[in-house]
C-alpha cells in the first residue's frame, strides 16, 4: 500500500511542517509507506514567495532567507516525492490512498488569497481518498462555497476535520457528515527529536500582538521578575527576539518557558502538549480554530481578547487543571487514531 499525504508541509511556519512531520512518522510507525506530495501550484508558489522576499526591509528580507533555508534544511527528515508545479506528475506517482490534511488546505480565503482545488482532490487519482484534520480556516457558514470546493469534497470516502466551523460548514453548507479529529501533532511525541535552548525561566512570546499587548506583557515580566522571549516573530517590547528558528528548535523554547503567551494555534496546542501555564489572545483570523481547542478542554479562563482591558497577570491567577485536561485529549486521541486507521485499511 502506497500512501501519500497533500498539505502544505513547506510553508515557513513552525506550526504548518510539524503537522505534517507528526503526521508522517505517526504512519511510519505503524508500518505505513508514506510520501509528503511535494507538489503546489504555481500560482500558489509565486505568491507565497512575493509575500516571503517582497520586503521593504532588508533586515526583514535577510531574515526571511534565512528562515528558508533553515526549514529547507529539516526537508531531509522527511520522505517525499520529487517537487512539482504538475498534478500530472503526482499522478503519476500511482498512490492507492491521499490523505489530504492537516492545516488550513480548506482555507478558500486564505491569507495568501489563493486556493487551489487539489487540496480538495479535484484533479488527483487515487483508489481512495481521506480527509484527515483538515481546516476552513476563517470561512464561515456565510460565505458561498465554490463548486470546484463542493465537487472534491464529495469526492473524498472519508472525511475528518479538526474545528466545530469546519463540521458545520460540511454538514450545513454541502450536506456531509465528518468527525472531529485532533491535530496530527497531537498523535506525535516530539520529545526524542526537539533541541532545547541554553535558556530556561522566561515568558515565552508566539504570535503577532500590538503595542498595548506587549506592554502589558512587559509589565507581567517586571511584576514576577522574568525575561520575555519573543520566537519566530520579533517584538519590540521583548528583552530577546529569537527570529531564525526551525521548528525543533521552537518545541525546546515552548518545553523550556515558564509561561506562555500566544495566539497561534500550535502555540495553544504545544502549550497544552507540554503543560504549561499559558495565555492565549483570540484574533478574527484565527478564531475559529482556537474556539474548538478552547471548548474542548474548557480553556476559557485562559483566553484574552485583543480590546479587553485585562491585565495579563490575572490570567494566570486561575487554575488550570491538566489532570483533566490531558485525560480528555487522551480520549480524542484515541478516537483520532481510530478514525485514521480505519479509514486506511477501510
């Protein structure tokens, strides 16, 4: 059996490679052969390029590069078919299934502004098609769905997503019944492979916040005497911003922190992994990811929105009960795992 999973694995973001790297290995290990489908189209691939290299900045820009090719270099952990712009030369690849997920492939109105209907199985040949953990991002019920969309969609034999608006979409919008499945970074145990940094006891930063935001960080850290730690994303009130990052490297820093400050949605979901006393601010972007992790584990007590005046210390006075939630993330893991096996060997 020859499996290969489309998402988008390449992406420089920490978040985008570690799901597809837990997602790969998860199969390894129980004895699948599975290939990345190193395919994007080209439209997708110019765009993603003018947003990573089009800087006015050359601080920015030399970053960016840098970044590149740090995650370029962790490509070789992973098993995967030779890059291409064509779906004719995935095809070619004669895979008996396609996983497509996880991440925002369902994303129509992604941020890059381009959606490409692979991602949907239009275009792909396989004996069968799996949905796994795939998310619609920040549509919702409101907008129209494209045909192209509704067509792949019904396409797939077994379908899986891992958000509340991603199930409602699918069952209100086309008529589809689909499970609720974790993350694949959740299925995965990182710990044999992160680095850890030579710092330890700080207040870890993961995400993109305002002027207001980070102060009230800054006055957190002055208040429990802790550095602040910005990755991947530089901050300006931080006392150190660690921008060139692979993603390994990000899991040290977040297994590493004393706490935890993100609106990133595997920044909640590590943070959780390594149970740490985190914050996490909900942006419109990302609200409808971060909602279905939030009610899930009945996270509300942790979260901060972006016009509250709310000091960020208090936050961290309420408690956080890891006993519980780790048993009910062992139960949708199970039921994860279950899903995808069953699919597989349906």
């Amino acid at each position: 059996m020859k499996i290969g999973i489309l998402t988008t694995f390449d992406e420089i973001n920490p978040g985008a490679y570690l799901q597809a790297y837990a997602l790969q290995f998860f199969l390894k290990e129980r004895g699948y052969q599975n290939y990345l489908i190193n395919y994007k189209s080209f439209k997708y691939y110019c765009y993603e390029m003018k947003i990573y290299l089009c800087q006015k900045n050359p601080i920015r820009l030399f970053e960016n590069i840098r970044k590149i090719l740090r995650f370029k270099s962790l490509h070789k952990e992973l098993k995967k078919t030779k890059f291409t712009f064509w779906l004719e030369d995935v095809n070619r690849e004669e895979f008996d299934i396609i996983i497509l997920g996880s991440d925002e492939i369902w994303n129509f109105k992604n941020c890059i502004g381009v959606a490409d209907p692979a991602y949907y199985s239009v275009g792909l040949k396989a004996k069968k098609f799996i949905a796994y953990a795939p998310s619609f991002g920040n549509v919702d019920e409101m907008m129209e769905i494209p045909e192209y969309v509704i067509e792949g969609i019904k396409n797939i034999n077994h379908i899986s997503v891992r958000d509340i608006n991603s199930l409602n979409i699918l069952k209100n919008k086309l008529g589809i019944s689909a499970r609720l499945v974790l993350d694949p970074t959740f299925l995965y145990d990182f710990d044999r492979v992160l680095e850890e940094p030579r710092y330890s006891n700080y207040i870890l930063v993961y995400g993109f916040f305002d002027e207001y935001t980070m102060n009230n960080i800054k006055l957190f850290g002055r208040e429990i005497g802790l550095p602040i730690i910005s990755v991947f994303y530089p901050n300006r009130e931080s006392d150190l911003n660690v921008n060139v990052i692979s993603p390994l490297q990000w899991i040290g820093f977040i297994k590493n922190a004393s706490y935890i400050i993100t609106n990133m949605y595997h920044g909640l979901i590590f943070s959780l992994k390594y149970r740490k006393n985190f914050a996490t601010q909900i942006t419109p972007y990302r609200k409808n990811k971060l909602d279905t992790l939030i009610k899930l584990f009945k996270l509300e007590q942790r979260v901060f929105n972006k016009d509250e005046n709310v000091f960020i210390g208090e936050i961290f006075k309420t408690e956080l009960n890891y006993s519980e939630i780790l048993e009910k993330i062992g139960v949708y893991k199970r039921d994860s795992v279950n899903f995808l096996l069953e699919a597989i060997n349906d």
